[in-house]
C-alpha cells in the first residue's frame, strides 16, 4: 500500500481550511439550529468551510447546496461506508461518491472509521459502531481507505469514533497509529470521540497521546457532550450540544500545538442556535491563536 510520494509530502499540499462547521442532511431544518451562511456572514473566522456529512442515497440538503453555490470550502464526511469491508465498496457507491465529489469540490474525504452498516448497506438500517481493536482489523481499515484514496484522487482520513463498548487487544490510539501508517495516510482527530473513550477506559484524557504521530493529524473535530452513569459505571454521551466538556478541551489544547499539519478543525454544534454556540467557537479560536493556527484565510500568513 505503498504511495509514490508518502502522505507527509502529500500534507504539504492540502488546503489549510482553518475553523469551520458541519452538517448533515436535514440538520439545517432542525428547530433553532446553526444557519451556516448566517454563520459565515456575521462571524466569517468560524465559517472557513462546511463538513458535509453525507449519505449517497440522500445527497445534499438545500443548505450544504446553498453553501456550496455561495463558494464555500466544502470536506466529504461520509456517513455509509465500512472501509474495512471490500463489499461496502460497491460500484454503484462509488459512482455516486464520484458525482458527489464533482458537486461539493472537497478538500478531502473523511469519517468515522467504524461500523456503519450490518450486511447489505440500507437507508433504514444505518448505525455507528467503533471497529475491533485488533491488527488484523487495522490492516483491513487501511486497505479500504487506500482503496477509496485511489478510486477518488483524495485523501482519505479516517477518524476515531464515538462508542461505549470496545473490543480487542489494542488501544484505540494504538489501532490507530497502524491504521495510519499500513495506509499512509493522516486523520481526523475527534477530541470529543477520545475524551469519550478516555472515560470509558477509566484513563487520563491525555493517555497514549505522546506516542501518537500526531503529525499525521490533519483535522481536529470539538464537540459538546452529555455525561451519564449507567450501572455505576461513568459514561459520555456524544450529542453535540455547545458545551464542550473539560476532558475535550484538555485533548484540543495538547494536540493543536503538536500537530504540525493541521489543517482544519471544525466545531460540531450543527442543531444549537447560534447564541448557544459563541463561547464554545471563541474558545476554540483562542486556543487556535494562541498557537499561530490560521482561523481563516485573511489569517494567513
């Protein structure tokens, strides 16, 4: 799995997208929710661009088209793919995922590396699960996403996904490390997901992270959640409300001035309305200023 040029030079020429924003089919009508061109009109250094999430059987919603009309930057967060799974990878997918790509213009693809479906991929029977913790499961995950990378021209980042069960004899940032490196590829660095799974192990939210190669982390995803305890045992909730938890924030904070190929780092607060959203958003811009991270292109140096 072997790339001409390896994905740290490839780094080099991804686009820096600085802060942004995501969604997902409907999200927009949702009562109070963000309006994203709202957004990029009064607070232009929170609204860089929009992480589409997308289904191929559902396409765009009249928001990300509006927002891709007005030129915004777009990332393709896909939403039904096992990319550990060869069947998942479909002709008929794959076609659309082109037509997709030709519409919204992204960055690059990404998404939760997990369990999207059981079986024969079906509108009503679409899920979430993290994948099995194990080398075998890795080297099939990055077989997949070189698969995808070559059948799209982009790169595809894999990202951590929320869960509170997890299975196998590694780490999750141990599984990880070697989906990255058998694929060649970077990722997307969901704070929120490794906060979750941090408190589900009962370990530090720091834990494995100075090990990592965090210079193959090329977007960071914030998000708010909500605790909970369930048979006595603590768990988080990912519901992406504005209030970003301290674990989270501690994850942000360690990894921004560590990863020297960031890129982009989005806000997850799609279903909150805007008021609700600003500290959070501030937050996250101090902390990315702070460390000479680019909000958005008039930043730029």
């Amino acid at each position: 799995m072997e790339s001409a040029v390896d994905f740290l030079e490839r780094a080099r020429n991804l686009p820096h997208l600085g802060l942004g924003v995501s969604t997902e089919y409907g999200a927009g009508q949702s009562t109070g929710a963000l309006d994203v061109l709202g957004l990029r009109r009064v607070y232009p250094s929170y609204a860089g661009f929009l992480e589409v999430g997308l289904e191929t059987v559902k396409g765009l919603d009249e928001q990300a088209r509006a927002w891709i009309d007005s030129g915004g930057a777009t990332t393709y967060h896909f939403l039904d793919v096992n990319l550990d799974d060869p069947l998942s990878f479909d002709e008929g997918w794959l076609d659309d995922v082109r037509s997709l790509i030709s519409e919204c213009r992204p960055a690059w693809l990404c998404g939760d590396a997990g369990l999207w479906h059981l079986g024969r991929r079906d509108p009503a029977a679409m899920m979430l699960l993290p994948p099995l913790l194990r080398s075998d499961a890795a080297l099939a995950l990055a077989r997949g996403i070189a698969h995808l990378r070559s059948s799209t021209g982009l790169e595809v980042l894999p990202e951590n996904p929320p869960g509170h069960q997890f299975v196998g004899d590694l780490s999750l940032l141990e599984f990880y490390a070697e989906v990255l490196e058998a694929a060649d590829t970077g990722m997307v660095l969901d704070c929120a997901h490794l906060a979750i799974y941090q408190c589900f192990m009962q370990r530090p939210p720091l834990d494995g992270l100075s090990s990592f190669p965090l210079e193959r982390v090329v977007e960071l995803h914030v998000a708010g959640g909500m605790r909970g305890q369930h048979l006595g045992r603590d768990y988080i909730e990912d519901d992406h409300r504005p209030t970003v938890l301290d674990e989270t924030w501690e994850i942000l904070e360690y990894v921004v001035p560590r990863a020297p190929n960031l890129k982009a780092v989005v806000f997850e607060c799609e279903r909150n309305p805007l008021d609700d959203c600003l500290d959070g958003f501030a937050c996250i811009a101090s902390v990315l200023r702070h460390n000479g991270f680019a909000l958005g292109q008039e930043e730029r140096r």
